[in-house]
C-alpha cells in the first residue's frame, strides 16, 4: 500500500458497499462499513454497480492530532474565532502563525503548568511542602514522597512562596523526572 488511505463506496442512501463479499450495499448503521485499501477497486464498484444508484467513493482519513498551546496562544485562537478575518488577528498577535492557525483549523489542547519539587537550601533530602489547612504556610518535608500534590509547585506558586532562588526539579505526575 502506497498511501495510508482506506476507501469505502456509498451510495445517496447512506448505505456502503460490502468489499468483502460483494453483497451489495449495507445499512450506514453499521458500526465498521467495509473499506478497501485499493483506489481502483473503490472506483470500479463505483463505477459498475453503485453508479446506478448514486454510489461515489469516499476516502478516509485521519482525523489531525490537536495542537497544544499554552494559555496565552489559546486565547489568540479563541479571539480570532469572533474576528472577521481570523489569520489576520492571529498574524497580527503572534509569531507563530503556522501553529495557531494549526489550532484554530485541527483544534487545540492547553498545556498543563509544569510542576517542581522545591529542595530546601542547605538541608539533604528535604523539599518544600505547602500546609493544606493555611494558603500561605509552608513545611518541610523528606523527599520520598515526591508525587504528594502538596510538594509540587508551579512557577507561579513558586513565586507566591518566595522560592525563586532555591533549587527545584521538574516534576511528572509520579514524582521528579
């Protein structure tokens, strides 16, 4: 197979034609319409037996992967949506074009804050804990329980706190990478 395509043959009823059997059409209900993989197939039952009931081919394709963004190119995207020429907002906001405008045609995810352990100076194995009962009080403690949600911070949070000089690690969602 050259391409990565799949071509099923439909018809005005909604109906796609049964390449493994060559039964004849089948209901548009159905949960996987047959496909073949070869253009020429699809064409030549489209053009012997489907033509005389409005049969035409389709081809499948995949659908695109979503582009992700962070908060700020998203809300460009998000605001061309309500503009009247939305390449011209996005151009005119960004200088990444290629991308937004990928986001703004395929869709889009926004990119989750990342998350660091921050180490306490001059003290081994321990890390900066946020107290879940007051906002602004921090503990210390060890390191073995990195993925606690209380010991990961974004930069953010890291700024609230006043631990900009401290030493930190970029968190996954199971503990320090």
């Amino acid at each position: 197979m050259s391409e990565e395509k799949l071509y099923m043959v439909k018809n005005d009823e909604g109906k796609y034609w049964d390449f493994s059997a060559n039964s004849g059409f089948w209901s548009s209900e159905i949960a996987y319409p047959t496909t073949t993989i070869r253009k020429k197939q699809a064409e030549r039952v489209a053009e012997l037996v489907a033509g005389e009931r409005g049969g035409h081919v389709v081809t499948l394709v995949e659908e695109p992967k979503k582009v992700v963004l962070t908060k700020e190119q998203a809300e460009i995207v998000e605001r061309a949506h309500n503009d009247k020429l939305p390449a011209c907002y996005i151009s005119s906001k960004s200088d990444d074009e290629e991308l937004l405008m990928k986001a703004y045609v395929n869709g889009y995810t926004v990119e989750k804050d990342k998350k660091y352990g921050v180490w306490v100076p001059h003290v081994i194995g321990k890390m900066y804990y946020k107290d879940g009962r007051r906002s602004n009080d921090l503990d210390i403690a060890s390191a073995d329980c990195m993925n606690d949600k209380n010991q990961q911070f974004t930069e953010a949070e890291i700024k609230h706190y006043g631990l900009q000089d401290c030493e930190k690690e970029e968190m996954t969602d199971d503990g320090i990478r």
